[in-house]
C-alpha cells in the first residue's frame, strides 16, 4: 500500500509525540521529576577543601535537559557538565536538573513560576543552562502537516515565529525575575529526522530558522549565551562530509513510499546517525550528550569570568 506525504510525517511525528510520552511517563516516576545529583567530593577536594570554589548549575529545560534516552541514567549533559568542570578546575559543583521531556517553551515558565522549590534553586544558583524550542516547533509541524508536504508552510511561520519569539521573551524574563545575576547557557535545538530522510528539506530548512531565531532572541539580553549544536545532531558524522550518496539512499520517496518502509526505517534499532539513540531515533545518546556537554563547556569557558572565581586553579 502506498501513502502520502501527509501520511508520512503524521506518522513521523506520531512516532516522536511517543517518545514523549514515554518520557513523561519516566519523568513522573523519577523523584517527583527531578534528578538531583550531589556532588561527591574526592581526596583531592577534601584535601583543598577550604579553597575550592561551590559552583550550584540549575539546569532548566525540555528532554534534553533531563536527559532522555541517557544509557546511565544520570541526566544527560546536566551530569556531564558537571563532571567536566570538577575534572580540568578545582570546584565542587552541585547540580540540579529540572528538564522535563515534552515541555513546549510555556510550560517551561509555568512550572518555574508555580513551583517554589525550583524557584529557590534558580535564584541560588551560579550557573544556569537551557533547552527549549523543539516542541514548540513539532507542534508546528504536527498541526500544520497538509502546509509542510506542499510546501506552503511559509504562509504561517513568520506569525509562529513572532509567537514563540514573545514566548521565549517571557521564559528568560521570568528565569532574571528570580535570578538576575547568573550566566544563562541555552542550547539549541536539531532535526533528528535528517540522516534518515535527508530529502526532506523542509525539516532542515525550519530547523535551521528555528535555531537562529532563538539565537537572536535569547542573546540580546545581557548575560545569555547561546550553545549550537543544530548541525553535528541533526547530520551526525555524515557532517562536512558529501552527502550525495546518502541522499540517493534515503527511504523518503514521497510519490513511492510504502507504510512497511516507512515503519521500518523508524523501528530499525541500528541508528544511522552516530549521535542519537537508537531506541527513539530522537534524543542524543552518550556520544550526542557528550558532544552536547563539549559545546557547553567551550562556551562557559569562553565566558568564564561570568562564573569562574579568577583565583580557582585548574586541576
């Protein structure tokens, strides 16, 4: 049986919002939502203790703060962040993680601006680091699918845009209300669909403006900084590299696409993009949240003064 490309990405998107719930549903079981991962001090620091520098990074977010699809189950690059900076500078860091898988840009806000504790920890804290901005975007693309597939999208994005621009205005005026001080880090979002349908320009092409309006948006505020990892997640190691050849092999037909194939590349369990995980073909896995925790830290260390005491020493 042949489908059509609203078939296509009803399923496509079908198969994400899945993943969603799956990850609500983990979310909910897990210490009321939040990982909270206490640092353990080693010789060395206990040795240095009265010189080293506590450093508490919240980190606020979507799925890819809380770390879906993580294999250790430690939260992603809110666990990795931390160990990294323990790991090259002499500080003790306490992180908590309030990433939440599903969570559009608003109920972002929502849950800061209705949960005391998250607003205690926000307001305390050193270092703050965010994701938002993809679900926003998939709910676009879910509700809007017959525009996608003919190529018309273009007619209501520049009125979404201008509403998920006022929204993330308002989720970074919120976070400031709380704590004016703190370093923001945001990370971008990326198409995890590419590797496997690369012929989908359309996914690349909103992906791409998606990231760059967040980018304007978040760093014309003092104190923000933006992380992009939209590129390397959304291509994988098929990056900088010629790309023909895995175009010419894309399963994404639109005018000869069977439901079986389409259902197989999704199930298929040998992820084609290095840097996402197999089980969801969605979020980063390991190596995707290590490149995650990679960008980060080049950018906090690039903006160091921002957080680092200038008399904490490098391990």
């Amino acid at each position: 049986m042949r489908i059509n490309g609203k078939k296509i990405i009803r399923y496509i998107l079908g198969v994400c919002c899945l993943a969603f719930l799956i990850g609500g549903g983990f979310f909910l079981a897990s210490r009321s939502g939040h990982l909270k991962n206490e640092v353990s001090v080693s010789k060395s620091a206990v040795r240095h203790k009265t010189h080293s520098q506590k450093i508490s990074l919240v980190g606020l977010g979507d799925s890819l703060t809380f770390g879906q699809q993580d294999p250790t189950n430690r939260g992603g690059y809110v666990y990795l962040i931390k160990q990294k900076l323990q790991q090259n500078y002499d500080v003790r860091v306490t992180t908590h993680n309030y990433g939440k898988t599903g969570d559009r840009t608003d109920q972002i806000q929502a849950r800061l601006e209705n949960d005391p504790a998250m607003q205690k920890q926000v307001s305390e804290a050193d270092v703050i680091t965010m994701t938002f901005g993809g679900n926003d975007l998939m709910q676009i693309l879910q509700n809007n699918f017959q525009l996608l597939f003919a190529n018309k999208l273009s007619s209501i994005m520049p009125q979404r845009e201008k509403q998920y621009q006022q929204k993330v205005e308002s989720l970074m005026q919120t976070v400031r209300h709380y704590n004016p001080a703190a370093p923001i880090f945001v990370i971008s979002v990326y198409n995890p669909f590419y590797v496997y349908f690369p012929t989908v320009t359309a996914l690349q092409k909103y992906t791409d403006q998606w990231v760059e309006l967040t980018k304007k948006t978040v760093t014309a505020q003092p104190g923000v900084y933006f992380v992009n990892v939209n590129q390397r997640l959304s291509q994988g190691q098929y990056l900088g590299k010629n790309q023909t050849e895995l175009k010419k092999q894309s399963k994404m037909n639109l005018e000869n696409l069977s439901s079986q194939e389409v259902e197989q590349t999704l199930n298929d369990h040998h992820e084609k993009n290095e840097y996402l995980s197999p089980n969801d073909h969605f979020h980063p896995d390991l190596k995707g949240y290590q490149y995650m925790t990679d960008q980060l830290y080049k950018v906090m260390m690039a903006h160091r003064t921002t957080w680092l005491n200038s008399e904490t020493t490098k391990r």
